[in-house]
C-alpha cells in the first residue's frame, strides 16, 4: 500500500478508522491484530488502543478538518 506517503496525522486517522472496523463485531481477533500491526510497521509508528479507541463520528470529524487544510 502507499501508507508511507500518508502524514503523520493522516496516518493516526487510517489506524483509528481500520481500528474501529476490527472491533466492530466485538472480536478483535489475532488476524486482525496482525493486520493493524502490518499497518503500523509499514508507517513506522507505534499503535496505541487508549489513543486510537475513538467514536467513529469523532475520527469523521477530524478527517473533515484535515481535508480542510
């Protein structure tokens, strides 16, 4: 994927969305797991849960603002 080219903010904002959608049937399974550390590996950061654990409408509204820049 292109997740390198993604800024730091946009990069936060991809987690916190594949993050929401890993855990939205209630199991966050190892494979999904696996997904979100491949992410973070390929845009050399860190994953948080206590960060990234965000309502959705709140990650829509931020994605809003940093289109707007």
């Amino acid at each position: 994927m292109y997740l390198t080219m993604l800024n730091e903010k946009q990069k936060q904002l991809f987690l916190g969305v594949a993050y929401f959608l890993t855990k939205i049937d209630g199991d966050y399974s190892i494979e999904e797991k696996r997904m979100i550390d491949s992410y973070c590996y390929e845009m050399q950061m860190d994953f948080n849960s206590q960060i990234m654990n965000k309502p959705i409408e709140d990650i829509i509204n931020e994605m809003q603002m940093a289109c707007g820049e």
